[in-house]
C-alpha cells in the first residue's frame, strides 16, 4: 500500500465501555435516592449520556425521576458539598430507622378511664 492511501484507512481501535451504573435490577424512580445520586453533580447538574453510558431510554427516566424528587424537595435543585453529603446519611439513618421501627413495633392495649360524673344537689 502506499503511503497516501493509509490515511484514509479507518484504526480498528478498541472501544473500552465502561459498565453501567444502572444494574437490570434497579427501578428507575424519584424515591431511589441512591441511584439518582450517581447520576447527579456536585454543582446538582444532571450528568449527560455521554458521560454516564446510558441508553436514551434509561436517561429519560433518569432526568425525570430527579426532576420529581427535586419537586418533592427530595434532592436540592442546587448543591452545596456539605448538603449533600448531609443528605446521603439522613436519607440513609431514615431506612435504617424505618427497619427497626417495623421490627420492634408491638400491639399496644390502651384502657379507658372513665371520670366520675358530679350531680348536682337540689
């Protein structure tokens, strides 16, 4: 070959993808703060598809969904480092407390009083 006809010849790179954040498993929600933190930024910028190796489908949902939980004041509109990392751990202290409450919660028998009624003299 000559030298002038290999550059126009395509280099049979490797594409090397990276897995995706979301397992088959995973719903697509507003409630699943877990997942809907990979996809958010620091600033609270939702990342793009590019860069999050999604489908067009699943970043559809995925906007969506943050565009909800930020409506329902589940995720800021805009982060500051410390806010969000305070809301990882309350929104992960509220499962964990609503694990224990379900465990321990026992039926509780309440018994009535009754006041005693005055009648009045003639």
């Amino acid at each position: 070959m000559d030298k002038s006809k290999r550059l126009f010849v395509k280099s049979k790179k490797s594409i090397r993808r990276r897995s995706p954040l979301i397992q088959s498993g995973d719903r697509i929600d507003y409630k699943n703060l877990n997942l809907l933190f990979k996809f958010v930024s620091r600033e609270g910028k939702i990342l793009s598809r590019r860069v999050n190796k999604l489908t067009l489908k699943q970043q559809r949902l995925i906007t969506i969904a943050i565009k909800q939980a930020r409506i329902l004041s589940l995720l800021p509109f805009v982060n500051s480092s410390t806010f969000l990392k305070n809301a990882k751990k309350k929104y992960e202290k509220s499962l964990k407390n609503a694990k224990k409450k379900y465990e321990k919660s026992e039926s509780i028998t309440r018994t009535r009083t009754r006041t005693p009624v005055l009648k009045k003299k003639k």
